[in-house]
C-alpha cells in the first residue's frame, strides 16, 4: 500500500489519515486497560475527521 501511495499526495494524506486512526486505536486502548475508560468506534472516527487527519 506505501508503495502505491508514493509520489501521490492523495496517497499521502490517506496514510496520514490511517497513521492518526492507528494511534487514536492504541491511545483507545490504553485508555481502557490503565484508566479504564471506553470510547466507541464511532466516537474515535468522529476525532479523526474533527482533527481533519
């Protein structure tokens, strides 16, 4: 998938847009094992779009 998206800067925002989803998934996670505290999926997309990532 990196491969295809070098060069383009299409592919470019779409990797940011899946690096900033992962890292909104393992902060999800933590926040749940070490605090625990839940946010749904939707809220977790829903910040990723607000953010514009």
């Amino acid at each position: 998938m990196v491969k295809e998206c070098e060069g383009k800067e299409e592919g470019a925002e779409i990797l940011q847009w899946c690096a900033f989803g992962v890292w909104h998934l393992w902060k999800n996670r933590n926040s749940c094992v070490f605090q625990n505290k839940m946010e749904s999926p939707m809220q977790m997309i829903d910040k990723n779009l607000v953010q514009g990532y």
